[in-house]
C-alpha cells in the first residue's frame, strides 16, 4: 500500500514529547512547531511520528505515534518501529526514566541516533562554561545561591542583580533586585504576561520575597548586566542555531528582543532583525553592522561547538546574548527547546519552515553516516565528564571558525 511505503521510508525519525502534548494531538490539537516539522516533511519523507514514553512497548520494540496524514489532514495514531533517529523535545519525569534511559540503550545499539538532550540546568550550564578561558570571557559573575549572605555579598558588589531558577522557562523563574539610594530594594519580574515592581524596605524582607518567589527551588544569582536599550527598554538576543542536511552549522536568525518597558526581562516584547534593528534603530553604519555580526557569529559557533563537545550533539540550540555599552558580548542563557517565538516574530513564517525541514535534512544526514562507537544516552543535563581544555584546545576552537566555508543567516 501506499501509505506502507511512506511509513517505512528511512530513516524513521520519532520525535519524544510530553503526554500532554501527544493527547492534545489526538484531539487535532498540535503546537506551532510539531506542524512546522509535519509540513517540513513533504520535501524530506522521513518517516516522522511524535509518542510519549507511555506509548512504548519496549518488548514487542514498538512505539504508538501519532504521524501527519496529508490527505485526510489529521493527525492519526499507528505502531511504529523504533526510530533510527531519536528526536528528544520533552523533559521527563521519575516515572519513566528507566523507559528512557533502555529506549536510548536500545536505539544507539541498532546504531540509531539520539539528537537534542535535555532543557540545560542553568547553574550547571555555568560551570561548564567557566571551566574554558576562551568562554569565561562571555560570563557575567554567577553564584549558587546557598546561604542568604550569598545575596548579600553580590548586591554589595553589583547593586543590580539577576536570581534565575536552575530550570525555568519564558523569564518566569527570574527575578530583578537593585539596591536603591536609601539602602532598600527595588524587585521586578514578569509573571502570568503581567509585570509585578515592589519597593522592599529592608534586608529581611528582601529574603522573605525572595523565597516566596521561588518556592524552595533552586536558584543562582547572577551579576546585572548594563545591557543596551532601545526607547527605554532593555535589549539582548536570541540566536537560532542548527545543524544542516550536510552536518554543517548554520545561523537561522539572530532576533534583536525589545522588552516591556521597565520589564527585567526582554521575553514578552517585541523581535526584530538583527542587520535591521542595528541599522534603522540604533544608528550603526553598514560597515558597524558587518564588524559586530562578524563577531557575534564567532561567539555563537564557539558556544554551540563547546556545548556539544561537553553535552552531546544537538539538532539545534538557542542562544540568548546581550551586548553593554562597550560592545561587549555576554552569554545569557542557552536553550535546547526553542520555541522560537522571537524568530517568527522577526523572521516569519519562512523561517519557521526552513528551521524544520533542516532539523529532518539533518536526522537523514546523521542516518547515511557510519557508526563510530555508540555513545551513552544522557539521561539528565549533568555533562560527560571531559579532561579541563588546556590552551591548545582553546585556541584550536576558536581558530576552526576561519576554515568555516559555509553558514546561513536567514533575511527576508
């Protein structure tokens, strides 16, 4: 039959969600970017289905996905052999960490692939970093929070400090404090798309609200950075990267984000694009923009490079930057499930659709290549454990970026 043979058609490529998201698929309820990929995949022919690990049978070597039918226009559910090439989009929960962690045994043993881990702990992402002098340039200082005085040791030095959940999405896990002049505090965060500014008497209280916004998570506090603004609002970036059909790296979009006014974070504003913004809004010339776009790619391959040496290979990742006064660039966070919000809005559609026809063009690419080892599955965000880099190794990473022949910056 015909729909057999586009089933089966190689490589198989499931993409691991969360329940929620495969019963919503179910009800022909799909997020902005499992459509993308579906549409994506008229010009590819993979073989592409979304499951949970609840749809698993570890057994029979099965999986119940859901797949795109183009005819009916509906999503349909149907057993699937297990994927050559495992596209992890989902966090997990304890329950299913054993289902996981002997599905990814079994894929790499058939010499399947596994792309994209899991969402980056900030803090551990952080050590990871500094461990390279080459990358410890880009990192405003960042400390555990442990103990209270640790939030008053770093207010005594910065004034202006970020608190951030380890996991947290959207800005919601962050909050701003700045000291005032009369010795109180000034907190600020961005919640349930609304802005919440408190003034803070004193010491005590500042500790009171701290934990009452966290809830017993755990957090790091982060060095305030003098970050560029635009028209009163704060300005950084996110960078969209991604792996091509080729095994090359490629720059999708670098998004400009406009925060709210007066919000500490710039997630709920407006997006434009890079060459755009610079030129039209911040008055650089032609040749500020080429200078500062040279450099701020260098940064982004750096950054992508290290992370897969350190984490494992990844279908694409989102970096977030910012720059200060003084043209320096500084590493805000990294993200491994982008949901690309920025890039849409800058971008369009367009670039929706070539991220996800990439991300397939690359699950064929890693699929025709031969198998060198199997590698073990990464079953939390904690790094392989890797020898520190000396300066040689330092100095080979950020010297591969002049043998770059190829990479591509999306523009409408």
């Amino acid at each position: 039959m015909r729909i057999q043979q586009k089933i089966y058609a190689r490589p198989v490529m499931g993409v691991l969600l969360n329940s929620e998201s495969v019963s919503n698929l179910k009800k022909q309820i799909a997020k902005p970017w499992v459509q993308w990929l579906a549409e994506g995949n008229k010009e590819v022919n993979n073989t592409l289905y979304f499951f949970s690990l609840k749809d698993v049978n570890l057994q029979s070597k099965k999986i119940n996905g859901y797949y795109w039918h183009q005819s009916n226009k509906r999503w349909l559910c149907q057993e699937f052999t297990l994927p050559d090439v495992l596209y992890l989009r989902s966090g997990l929960g304890k329950r299913y960490a054993q289902t996981f962690k002997r599905l990814c045994t079994i894929v790499t043993q058939n010499k399947g692939k596994l792309i994209t881990h899991y969402t980056f702990n900030k803090w551990r992402l952080y050590e990871v970093l500094r461990q390279d002098p080459h990358m410890k340039r880009y990192l405003p200082a960042t400390r555990e929070v442990k103990q209270p005085d640790d939030i008053k040791e770093m207010l005594q030095d910065y004034k202006v400090v970020y608190l951030k959940s380890h996991i947290g999405r959207k800005g919601e896990q962050v909050l701003r404090v700045e000291v005032l002049p009369d010795g109180g505090y000034q907190c600020s965060y961005f919640r349930d798309e609304q802005l919440t500014v408190k003034t803070i008497s004193d010491y005590q209280a500042l500790l009171y609200d701290v934990n009452a916004f966290f809830k017993g998570k755990n957090y790091l506090i982060q060095q305030g950075i003098q970050l560029l603004k635009y028209d009163n609002r704060l300005i950084d970036m996110r960078a969209e990267l991604q792996h091509n059909g080729e095994g090359g790296l490629d720059i999708v979009g670098v998004s400009v984000r406009c925060g709210q006014p007066g919000s500490p974070i710039t997630t709920h504003g407006d997006a434009f694009q890079f060459e755009d913004f610079f030129v039209n809004k911040m008055g650089y010339s032609k040749e500020q923009v080429v200078a500062f776009r040279a450099r701020v790619h260098t940064f982004l391959f750096d950054v992508y490079e290290y992370l897969e040496n350190n984490y494992g290979k990844y279908a694409e990742i989102g970096i977030d930057f910012a720059t200060d006064p003084n043209n320096r660039i500084w590493f805000i966070e990294a993200n491994s499930r982008s949901t690309k919000v920025s890039l849409n809005k800058a971008y369009g559609n367009a670039a929706l659709y070539r991220n996800s026809k990439t991300i397939l063009e690359y699950a064929k690419y890693l699929y025709g290549r031969p198998q060198h080892g199997v590698k073990q599955p990464v079953i939390n965000d904690i790094p392989r454990k890797r020898a520190l880099p000396t300066q040689a190794t330092t100095s080979l990473l950020h010297q591969r970026h002049s043998q770059r022949s190829r990479f591509n910056m999306l523009r409408q």
